[in-house]
C-alpha cells in the first residue's frame, strides 16, 4: 500500500458538546497508507506530545482524531509534502491543557 498524505480537519463546530471531552488540535497533515492509520498516527503524536508513556494506549484512544463526529480525514493531493517517507505526522501541532499530567494506565 503506497503512502498518501491526509489532512485531518475538524468538522464539529466550536460549540459543539463532544469538545467537552477532546481538545480540538486544529488542523494536522499526516503521512499514512490509509485515513485510519492518519487518524491513529495523529492520536499517538498528540498523546506522545503530552508525554504519555508510549506503552499507554488509553490518551490515543481518547483522542478526538480517532472520533469522525469531531474530525474529517481528507486525502491530500496538493503536491506540498511529498508522499514517499517516514510515515507520521508532517504538519501541524499539539496543545496541552495547563496543568495537564502524564500517568502510566
């Protein structure tokens, strides 16, 4: 399966109630094989940005990249980022909440 580049774009509005539990991160372009693993790559890289051990899974779990309700997976073909290399996330960048702490599950 051949890379590609998605963009993962939040598509609830603001006001919307399902940011209550999920902090909207903006807008991140990912290198991935498939919308999925773009939505998980760009999971593992917020939780690794809050320092989250990487043998925990349940901060990636929550993220709300992995939630369709609160972000759209589109494909890329703009030409900006080339498709062939690492897989991860290529653009883009993570917010923690103030006060926020890290814990092993």
């Amino acid at each position: 399966m051949a890379n590609q580049i998605y963009r993962l774009i939040p598509t609830a509005p603001p006001d919307d109630h399902n940011w209550a539990r999920a902090l909207c991160q903006g807008e991140i372009v990912v290198r991935a094989r498939s919308s999925g693993e773009a939505r998980a790559i760009a999971a593992r890289a917020e939780a690794h940005a809050a320092g989250t051990p990487s043998k925990t899974t349940g901060q990636a779990m929550a993220s709300a990249f992995r939630d369709p309700a609160l972000y759209g997976v589109r494909l890329d073909d703009g030409g900006l980022f080339p498709q062939a290399g690492h897989l991860g996330v290529l653009s883009g960048s993570f917010r923690i909440p103030a006060g926020w702490v890290a814990h092993d599950d």
